[in-house]
C-alpha cells in the first residue's frame, strides 16, 4: 500500500478483524508496513473505499507527532486487478467501525 519493498516490514492486515465477521479473503485485506499495521488496527489511519489513505487528526493531538504519516495521506498502491483490490464494504466497515477520525 505504502510502496514498501522491504520485505520484513510488511504484514498482512484484515481489515475487518476476522473476529468480527470478517473473512479470511486477499480483498479483505492490505498489505502494510509494520508500524502502519498497528495504526490501522488501533483506528489511527484507514483507507477510505475509495483507495485514499488517510491518518486521524488524533495521531497529531494524541502524541503530537505522525508528519510521515500525514505525508501518506491520499497515496495508496493497489493491485491493477479488481479482484485482487480491497472490498470497498470492508474499507467502508474500517471507515464506521474503527477509524477514530
């Protein structure tokens, strides 16, 4: 997603949590960077059904740093096939459900 291409840094992200009805399928998913991972999982950062990345105001306010996370935002990577992109219903499930805005 982030143009990563060290490849022990990238981790496999559910983006609706298996947990809570999500499937264990390639468009439920992203391939991130570690640190990227946590913030999505936590609700810091999301990407919107539209493939924009985009990092919460909270980052800045929370711990008064993120700028390289701001600087990612509207800039994703996906795959050129459509069935290899991520479900815009998961991502808008991310959106309600998770991302603290």
């Amino acid at each position: 997603m982030t143009g990563e291409r060290t490849l022990p840094v990238l981790e496999a992200a559910h983006i609706r949590p298996y947990n809570e009805g999500g499937v264990h399928d390639e468009r439920n998913g992203l391939l991130l960077r570690g640190d990227v991972h946590t913030l999505f999982d936590r609700g810091y950062v999301t990407v919107t059904p539209e493939h924009k990345f985009v990092a919460s105001r909270r980052i800045r306010e929370e711990f008064e740093n993120g700028r390289h996370y701001y600087d990612l935002e509207g800039k994703i990577e996906v795959p050129s096939s459509v069935l290899q992109q991520p479900d815009p219903a998961h991502l808008a499930w991310h959106n309600e459900n998770r991302f603290l805005g």
